[in-house]
C-alpha cells in the first residue's frame, strides 16, 4: 500500500507545480496595464510646455533657425510611449484622451522600446524623434545623484537635446565624410580608464579651462598653445598604444555633444540676462527654483573637464572650445555645420593668425 500511496503524492506534487506554473504564467499574460493617463504626468508635461516657450524665445539667438523649429517628440514611461508632434497618428499609436501638448495632439502605444531609460534621436516614420524618459524616470535613475533633483535640469536635458533634433535635420548627414564612420563603435573601445590618456586629457582640460578663465588675450593664446600641444601627444600617444585613431571620434563627440550643452548653457546664460515669465503650470511643477541657479551653469559645466574618466569629458571639451570661438570667430556658427568642420578646427584656426603665439 505503500507505493501507490507515494505515487499518488508524487502525482499530486506535480498537478500541483503544474498548475502553478499555468497560473502564474497567466497572470503574467492578463496583467492590466495601468491607465496611459497614470504614467503620463502633467509635470512631465509642463516641462514640455515651458521647452517649447524657451525654444520660441530664445532659440534663434543661440542657432540661427534653431528657434522655428518643431520638435518631435516620443516620451518612454514604464509601460508606454507617448508621442506629439505631428497632427496625425504614426502607425500602432492612438489619441491619448484627446490631450493635445502646445496645440498638438497626444498619441500612445505599448511599450516596444526596449529600454525604459533612454535619451537619443531615434525616427518615426522617417523623420527624426526625441526618444526621451519620462521625468519620473529620470528621477528615478539618478536618485542618488546630485542631477536631477530639481526641475530645471529635466527642462534644461530636453533643451539640449533639441539640438540634436536640429542637427538631425539638416548637418547631421554627411558631417564625416567616411560613411562607414560609427560613433557608437569608437565610444565602446574608447580607453576611458587608461590611466596616462586620462591623465594627459586633464591637464589639457585645466590648459583650455584656464583659455577661457584668462584675463586678458595674451594668456587666453597661450594656454591654447598649451593646450594644442598637449593634445597632439595625447593623441599620437593614444594610437601608438591602442593601434586605433581616435581623433575623428573626440572631434565628431566635441561637436556633437559639446555644442549641445553649449546650446543648453547657452539658454541659460539667456535666463540670467533677460526677464523671463515661466509658464503657470511650470510654476507648479515640484522642485521647480524659478532659473535661479543659471548663473552658476557655466562653471559647473566647466568643471566636468575633469571628468576624463567618462565620455561627459567630449562635450566639457567641445562646450568650452565653442565658449572660447565665441571670442575669438565671429561667424564660427554657419562654419560649424558645414561638413568636416569640427570646434578644435576652427579654434586652431582662429589661434594661427596670431603668429607670436602659434607656429
């Protein structure tokens, strides 16, 4: 009597198990998602909103054509994506609750990008998008760091990346002559963590710093002396060790980087010097400080070229060489977006016609 009393408790184990798995697999597959209007918050929103007033603003005087633009944009929460900026639906998407973002309809779908955090130009239906966490999820992923524990910097991250946008649609394109050229490759090998490249790009950092922070021009050359020199070894070093030619990628990061958080210092600069009216509902966004630490943007940015352990460094690079051809190249702008043209190119340039200091 013994065995089929085992047997049965075996059989009774495994219907059991089986079951389980049968339930639990369909609570998976039934689970209701949670309501789109849950995940979209109007704070994110007003952000949005108050973006779209600063673009219109103060955009045209940072970039020439950069303030008529209209962005697109496609906001990643934990279930959804939320989409405005066009009139019409793009495919898979449907009106979300006939909400409209700065006279634009709102639409939303399921969740299909695979990452919940994201910052990125991506494309829909053949024009480029903002792919863009939500503000919550920024928040979240940065919760034990000093970034984005106040409202402004969500803001001043979607600013930045409006620029992207910007270049998406015309300078992008054809900017490195290789087309086989793949930022995304060159970041992954890049040697952050070697230790004498880490070291040499700092002190080129302090020499360019120091460019910027002279007070008079005589010091400003010849810090950029400096600077170039450093970085010539730097670079000749870094080839010889790694068999790779990195100064295509550092160029293409300084311009593509920099100049975008040129372009969100300088909208803050702009703040500090115009009087401005944020919009109500930004006004009401929580952590929200009224612009009151832009005047500190610059030399907090500065900073970040002691980051050289990180790719943040290209772009406290390339921002510091556009402040500096702000002062020393009056039309650097229309050159920048022409193709093959990159900031360290036109700063070099700039510091040849000073012969006493550079040959």
């Amino acid at each position: 009597m013994k065995a089929p009393s085992l047997c049965k408790r075996i059989l009774s184990a495994c219907i059991l198990v089986l079951i389980a798995v049968s339930f639990c697999a369909a609570g998976e597959q039934g689970t209701p998602l949670p309501p789109p209007g849950k995940e979209l918050s109007s704070e994110c929103l007003a952000c949005f909103l108050e973006s779209f007033q600063l673009l219109k603003e103060f955009g045209d005087n940072i970039w020439k054509g950069f303030g008529g633009i209209s962005p697109r944009v496609n906001i990643i929460t934990p279930h959804y994506e939320f989409f405005f900026g066009d009139q019409a639906a793009p495919q898979g998407y449907q009106l979300f609750s006939g909400d409209r973002c700065a006279g634009k309809p709102i639409y939303y779908k399921k969740r299909d990008f695979p990452q919940e955090f994201t910052l990125t130009v991506n494309r829909i239906e053949g024009k480029p998008a903002l792919y863009i966490s939500s503000k919550e999820i920024f928040e979240k992923t940065y919760l034990k760091s000093p970034l984005y524990k106040i409202a402004e910097d969500y803001l001043f991250t979607i600013l930045q990346q409006y620029f992207h946008l910007f270049l998406a649609a015309g300078s992008l394109e054809g900017k490195v002559p290789d087309s086989q050229f793949d930022p995304q490759a060159f970041r992954k090998i890049y040697p952050y963590l070697d230790f004498t490249n880490s070291r040499l790009m700092e002190i080129e950092g302090d020499e360019l710093r120091q460019a910027y922070l002279a007070r008079d021009a005589a010091a400003a050359r010849e810090h950029l002396v400096n600077f170039f020199k450093i970085r010539a070894l730097r670079q000749k070093e870094l080839h010889e060790d790694t068999g790779t030619d990195f100064c295509l990628f550092e160029n293409w990061s300084e311009w593509y980087e920099g100049l975008a958080k040129y372009t969100e210092v300088e909208f803050a600069r702009a703040l500090s010097l115009a009087p401005y009216k944020p919009l109500p509902s930004m006004r009401k966004v929580k952590n929200f400080r009224d612009y009151r630490f832009v005047r500190n943007k610059t030399s907090f940015e500065l900073s970040r070229l002691k980051s050289t352990r990180t790719s943040l460094v290209h772009a406290a690079t390339g921002f510091t060489e556009a402040l500096l051809l702000d002062r020393q190249e009056i039309k650097w702008k229309e050159k920048i977006l022409e193709p093959g043209v990159f900031p360290a190119d036109l700063l070099k340039q700039a510091l040849k016609k000073q012969k006493d200091y550079y040959e």
